[in-house]
C-alpha cells in the first residue's frame, strides 16, 4: 500500500482544489450572465488574485504532466 505523504499527493490535492475553485467561479460566472438582467460577476480583491494563482496552478500542473 502506497503511503500518501509524497509530494506528488500534495500537489494532486491542490489541483484538484483548484478545480474545484475554478469550477465554482464558472457557475458564479454563469449565473450572473444568466440573471435578468445580467449582472456583473463582482470579485473582491482577495478573490480576484486566488482564482489567478488556481487557474495559474491549473496550467502549470497540467504543462509538467505532459513532459
């Protein structure tokens, strides 16, 4: 049985939560749209920059597992 404290565990646990992150701001997304009429998606500061670091966790994650 494979222990699950290696690295790559860690970094699957973070990936997935921001997948999860992104994910939830995609229906945010599409609810706003969506509203009649439709409404701005309004983001605070602090979300603006942790859905930039997930999405840029995202990319990243997904460029070193196709080497």
């Amino acid at each position: 049985m494979k222990l699950m404290n290696s690295i790559e565990t860690l970094y699957l646990f973070v990936f997935i939560l921001s997948l999860l992150s992104v994910i939830r701001l995609t229906f945010k997304f599409i609810k706003a749209l969506n509203s009649t009429p439709p409404e701005p998606l309004v983001l605070s500061y602090t979300e603006t920059i942790t859905n930039g670091l997930f999405f840029s966790y995202i990319i990243t994650y997904i460029i070193t597992q196709l080497k």
